[in-house]
C-alpha cells in the first residue's frame, strides 16, 4: 500500500477514534482545514474505509456521524506510529477541545436585512470558532432573491470558502 495512502486512511482512523460519534461535517471540516488531506482523496479514502468495514457511518437526529468497527481500532493500535506525532497531538487537542461545545471547526451564516423599503443586504460569514474569517454583503432589490443568495450561502459557503482557500494557497 502506498505510504501517502496508508497515512491518510491511519490519520482519518484516529480522529474517528479520538472523537467518537463524529459528524461528518466536524470530520471534513478538521481534516480540510488543517490541510491533511484534499476533500476529493478523503472523500474516496473514506468510501475504502467503510467498505473494508473498517468505519461505519450512522444516521441519528438529522446528522450523520462517523464511527469505529472494533477492527478499525485495533488497526489504529497496530500502525498509529507511522502517524507523524505532531499530528497525533493536533487530532488529540481538538478532539479534547471540541468536546466542550457542539459547534463545528468551521460554520457558514447568513443573514438577510432590510436597508431601505424593497431593497436587501444579505450577509455572507464564514466563521471559525468565533471569529469570523469571511464576511461579504450582497445588495439586492428583490426579497425572493436575498432569501436564494440566503439559502444557496449556507448550503455552498463551506466549498465557496475551502476553494477561495485552495486558489490562495
């Protein structure tokens, strides 16, 4: 198996792992923002890791989680070496850390205000943690169109966000 390959599949076990019961959006969310890994190749390291059975993926109260087969973690006792220890300890911190509250790594918002009668401003926020790293406004004249820009916002902001991100980088 290729080294590349097997270390991101190790790395993706040890957040399951260390974070038990994650939501998928919290796992993405981690992993793309600390750049381990592309969406695409952990999307598809993903799909291999349930398929082995390895990794379940459980829907509960409208949210979907990843969790660890008993063979996922004796996986990760076997080779969590070959994860480098700075990461080990990142994946340990956050998972320490986000157990105080039920908020993601990276959140998407937007609100819609009415600045004069019959025009709107939507606001367009990415966030991490509390501070907010993305703000735009969108000026329109059309209630129904501030409510789409709204709705497609916070279905498509995270990608919006993780792709400005990438063509920065």
């Amino acid at each position: 198996m290729d080294h590349q390959l097997s270390e991101h599949k190790l790395i993706l076990l040890y957040v399951i792992r260390e974070k038990e019961n994650i939501k998928v959006t919290d796992l993405n969310d981690f992993i793309l923002f600390r750049g381990y890994m592309d969406y695409f190749s952990m999307q598809a390291y993903l799909q291999e890791l349930m398929e082995a059975g390895l990794i379940l993926l459980v829907s509960r109260e409208e949210a979907q989680y990843y969790t660890l087969h008993p063979d996922g973690e004796k996986l990760v006792e076997l080779f969590r070496a070959r994860i480098p220890h700075s990461i080990r300890e990142d994946i340990r911190t956050y998972a320490k850390n986000s157990c105080m509250g039920d908020s993601p790594l990276v959140e998407v918002d937007a609100k819609i205000e009415e600045i004069r009668e019959g025009h709107f401003e939507v606001r367009c926020i990415v966030r991490d943690y509390d501070r907010t790293v993305l703000d735009f406004i969108k000026q329109v004249s059309d209630e129904a169109q501030a409510n789409t820009i709204r709705n497609l916002w916070l279905q498509k902001g995270m990608n919006v966000y993780w792709n400005l991100l990438k063509e920065l980088s």
